[in-house]
C-alpha cells in the first residue's frame, strides 16, 4: 500500500484502510448516539421533534 | 492522502467519540420529565384535596369556635354575675370577721379579766380555807376543853349527889337521934336545946350577874330607833359591854331612860330603851353608874 494513491483506470483505490476503518468507527458512534437519544426522547416524552 | 488528512481523521474520530459519550451519558442520566410531572401532578390533585378538606375542616372549626365562643361568653357573663355576688359575699364575710375579731379582743379581755378574778378569789379562798382550817383546830380544841369540862362537871355532880345523899342520911339520923333525946328527957320534964353548928352556914352559890356596875363604861347615844324603843352607843365588846349589861342616858344632869343590852358588836352595842323620862337623841351620854 503506498501513501499516493494512484488513480488506475478511472477507479478510486482507498489509499490507506486504517482511516476508513477509522471513519466508519465514528460515523457509526455518531449513528448509534443519534438512534440512543432518538429512542430516549420517545420513551420519555412520546414525540422525538416536537415539545410537549 | 496527505498528512494533514490523516491528523484531521484522528481528531475527528477522537472528538466523535469523546462527545458522543457526553451526549450518551447526559442522555442516560438525565431525569424523566413526563414521569416527575405525572408525579407531580399526582401529589397537586393530592393537595388540592387536602386543601379542599382543611378548608372544609377548617370553616368547621371556624363554625365550632364560634359556638364554644359564644357558650363561653355566656360562662363568662354567668361567672361574672357570681363573681359579683361572691365578692358581694366576700365583703360582707370580711364585715362579719372584723366584728368577730372585735369581739374575740373584747372576749380575751374579759377573759383575762376573769383569770385575773379567779386567781384572786382563787387566794381568796386559799385564805379562807386557811383561815376554816384553824378556826378548825380552835374548834376541836375548845370541843376537847368542853369534853373535859364536861366529864368534870358529871364528876362533880357525882360527888353533889353523894353528898347529898350523906347529907340526908345525917338529917335523918339527927331526927332520929333528937326524938331519942326527947323521949328521955320528957320524963325528967326538960327540953334538948337546939345544937349549934362549929361549921358556919354558907349561902347557895349563884352565877354572877352582867351587870358590872363597877366597870363605870362611858360612851355616847350612836343611833336611836323610837319606833321600836331601841338606841345604839359607840362602844362595844372591845370596850369590855357584854349582853345583859343596863345603861343610863343622861342629858346633862337629867336621868333620860335606860339601855337593856341585847347585841354587842366589836366597837358598838344595841339594847333595848327602859324606864322612858324622855327620849333620848343622838349624842347623849350613857354609863353604867350614874
């Protein structure tokens, strides 16, 4: 794997798989925190947008 | 890529997660709203009900305050009516205690007055009896001195009638003796001539009478009582009057009446008016010579 990545062809090649991995951890911490406070405000206040 | 990508990645994980945490966790620990209010919606009916029935239970209150207030009143006005009659009381007790006391002082001086009293007729009497108890002794004295004089008269009595006896056995012999003496001297023609006693013949003896006209008593009329024929004169038995005792009442040289002496006092006698010339007045002399 070497830090340039080359374009061959037309197609992308992720340069390093570390900083994926690294991106899809915190794309998914943020999801599962956003579903988690999601589902708080439902249980608590039975409406996830609007003030009760 | 180049390397400022790769720093910005990492910081981005790092700041993702470090406040993706915060927000799970405050999220996690917040309170639940709906669940307090439900609660305290709950305990606000609960206290609006409790507000109703202490309302409730208070105008009930209000209304029994009312009532005691009133009957108290009407207790209070009564007590008061009997206040004023006892204190009404009161003052009369007070009135009444200061007359007792008034009393209690007058009676303890009456009753000081009288253990003053006892004690002297208490002396008095001690006195007295003393003076009874010998008066006493003098009278068993003089009922013993009596006693004497009287078992010596019995014995002199005694020996009168022995000799009178004696006597009459020698009256009779002397008769006898003298009719003997005539029977022998009739034939010869003489007479027995009458004996001559040795022994002189004395007088029967008799008490000697009051009237001591040696004395020669001198005193004045003291009172006289025309009505019933007495007079008083001022000296008596310490003067040496005894009862029985005559007196003659002189005016000057006028022979007025006599005193017969019935009573004799220590510094004064009463008699009885004799032989009235003329009646006596207060101041007259009397004597018993004349």
């Amino acid at each position: 794997m070497s830090p340039d990545g080359q374009n061959r062809g037309g197609k992308i090649i992720a340069s390093s798989n570390i900083y994926t991995a690294l991106l899809a951890l915190v794309f998914s911490v943020v999801l599962a925190t956003a579903a988690f406070v999601a589902y708080k405000c439902y249980f608590q206040y039975g409406t996830i947008f609007k003030i009760p | 890529m180049s390397t400022l990508t790769k720093i910005l990645i990492v910081l981005l994980t790092l700041s993702s997660i470090f406040l993706c945490g915060i927000v799970v966790t405050y999220v996690a620990t917040a309170d639940n709203f709906k669940q307090q209010n439900k609660i305290f919606k709950t305990r606000l009916d609960a206290a609006k009900e409790n507000e109703k029935s202490a309302k409730r239970q208070l105008n009930e209150n209000i209304i029994k305050n009312q009532r005691l207030e009133d009957k108290l009143k009407n207790e209070i006005a009564s007590l008061k009516g009997e206040f004023a009659k006892l204190q009404a009381k009161l003052d009369e007790v007070e009135r009444e205690k200061a007359g007792l006391l008034q009393k209690v002082n007058s009676w303890t001086s009456i009753t000081k007055d009288f253990y003053q009293t006892t004690d002297k007729q208490g002396q008095l009497l001690k006195n007295t009896l003393e003076e009874l108890n010998r008066v006493q002794a003098e009278q068993i004295k003089q009922r013993k001195e009596l006693n004497e004089t009287t078992a010596a008269f019995v014995e002199k009595m005694a020996i009168i009638k022995t000799l009178e006896a004696e006597r009459k056995r020698l009256l009779e012999e002397k008769s006898e003796l003298q009719s003997r003496l005539d029977q022998l001297l009739l034939p010869v023609g003489q007479v027995a001539a009458a004996p001559v006693p040795v022994t002189p013949k004395k007088d029967t003896a008799r008490p000697a009478m009051p009237g001591a006209k040696d004395i020669a008593l001198q005193g004045l009329v003291k009172k006289v009582d025309l009505k019933n024929s007495m007079a008083s004169i001022s000296i008596g038995s310490a003067d040496g009057v005894k009862e029985g005792m005559k007196f003659h009442v002189t005016r000057g040289d006028k022979f007025l009446c006599d005193i017969l002496i019935i009573d004799v006092d220590a510094e004064e006698a009463v008699g009885v008016l004799e032989l009235v010339q003329q009646q006596p007045k207060v101041g007259d002399s009397v004597s018993t010579n004349m």
